[in-house]
C-alpha cells in the first residue's frame, strides 16, 4: 500500500505525532470509563434489584452515543484543513507536480483521516461488547451500530476535506466546516420543525416530504431509532428510511471527494 498511495502513510505519521489527537482519544476512553463505572456503581449499590439488561442497554446506548458525538466533531476537523493548510504554506503546487495524481493526492489525504476516525471508533468496542454481553442489545445490532457511526465519521471526513479545497486559509476551512454541520445537524431539524408548525394541517404527503428533507437523513436521528428497535416491526418504511439517509451519505462523501480533486485542478495553470 506504501507503493499505491505514499501520502497516505505520510498522513498518518503526522498524525501520530499530535499531541492533540492522543488527548482526544484518551479524553474519550477516560468518559467510557466513567460511564462503565457508574453502570457498575449502581449495579452493585442496588443489590441485584435492578435488571442486568437495563445496566447493558444503559452501557451501549450511552457509548454509542458519545462516540457518534466524538466523531460528529472530530472527524471534520481531522480532514476540514488538510488542503487549505497546504495552500498556506505553499507547499501545495510541489505536492501536485509530484508522480501522483490528483485524486491520488485527495484520496490520500482523506485515507488519512479515516485511518483516524477508525482508530477512535475503534477505542470504543471493548465496552461495546461488555455492554452487549451484560444484557444489552444483540451482538449484531450493536455492530451495526457501530458501522454507522464509522460511516457517519468517513462521510464528514471527505466533506470536509471538500470544503478545504476551496478555500486558501485553513482557519476560514474549518469555520465553513462548522457552518456545514451546524446547518445539518442543527438548523435543518429546526426548519422541519418550523415548516411542519405553519402547515400543522397539511397532508401526510406533505409531512413525509418535511421529514425527509430535514430529518431522516440525521445521524443522531438514525441512531435513536435503533434503540430498543423491534425487527419483527422493521417494516419497508423503516428499511427506506435507512437506505434514504446511506444514499444521502454516500452523495455527501462522493461530492466532498469531488470537490476535493477538483480544488487541486484549479491549481494547475
């Protein structure tokens, strides 16, 4: 792999040593923790009253949950000044005339990334699978879960590392990349809300089109609603819920990686 994409394990050798990203994954095990020694605190304190299930889905819904946080967050940021911080430092036009293409440049850059958006998710198992094997959820729901989460990381990744194509200053990179998420994550559930208030009386087509416009395709909203999900009842509307929201994810990555080659393109005169 070195042979295919040197940049990438370039990527990853300064990313080892950021002192940053140590104290992030260590910040987020050390909360884990906590969150294991609370459930195991209050298991022990209630002498056996309380159902072991209730401990186990406490466990992983709570990891799972910070860990789509954490991802939701860094994830961007690992990728929201890798071009524009070239630009910055001039080093971007000896980057382009190197052997490598660029959508090799791109995808190495972005390959760096996911190595460390895995990584953090990946910190995350060990009390996943304490968490499932103690009464929570199935094994399988669990990873799955856990795959969701990955994606959602990747699928900012490579938008960010779009949006940072496009501009020369990595610091106006990483507010473009906020303004992005804040505007997924935030003012388009508000927009829903706000649309399905003016029009509370309007037809159920008219509601379906709102929700999948403004919500279905949230991460946190995807996730919630595999908690305490009953598969006897996972009909075809949840199903196309799901597959709506992967193709809305999967065109957010193809477009930022788009946008990305297309950024060193421009550099070519």
């Amino acid at each position: 792999m070195r042979e295919h994409n040197p940049l990438f394990w370039l990527e990853l050798r300064v990313r080892v040593r950021e002192k940053r990203l140590w104290l992030i994954a260590l910040f987020f095990v050390g909360t884990l923790a906590v969150i294991s020694g609370v459930a195991l605190t209050v298991a022990l304190v209630d002498n056996g009253r309380l159902e072991p299930s209730a401990i186990g889905n406490g466990l992983v819904w709570a990891t799972l949950f910070c860990q789509l946080g954490l991802l939701v967050t860094i994830a961007p940021l690992a990728a929201a000044g890798r071009l524009a911080q070239e630009r910055e430092q001039r080093t971007l036009a000896g980057l382009i005339n190197s052997p490598l293409t660029r959508t090799r440049i791109a995808v190495g850059k972005l390959l760096g990334a996911w190595a460390f958006v895995l990584w953090l998710a990946l910190l995350a198992v060990p009390f996943l699978l304490v968490g499932s094997l103690w009464g929570g959820p199935s094994l399988p729901l669990v990873l799955g879960c856990l795959a969701l989460n990955i994606l959602v990381g990747w699928v900012l990744s490579a938008v960010a590392l779009g949006i940072s194509g496009l501009f020369g200053r990595s610091l106006t990179a990483y507010l473009a990349t906020g303004a992005f998420l804040f505007g997924w994550l935030a003012v388009m559930p508000m927009l829903g809300m706000l649309a399905l208030g003016l029009h509370s009386r309007g037809s159920a087509l008219y509601q379906q089109c709102v929700a999948y416009v403004a919500w279905h395709h949230h991460p946190f909203i995807r996730l919630a609603a595999l908690v305490d999900v009953d598969w006897a009842l996972f009909g075809r509307t949840a199903l196309l819920q799901l597959g709506y929201a992967l193709g809305v994810w999967l065109a957010l990555a193809a477009l930022g990686l788009a946008l990305a080659v297309h950024s060193l393109r421009r550099e070519v005169y």
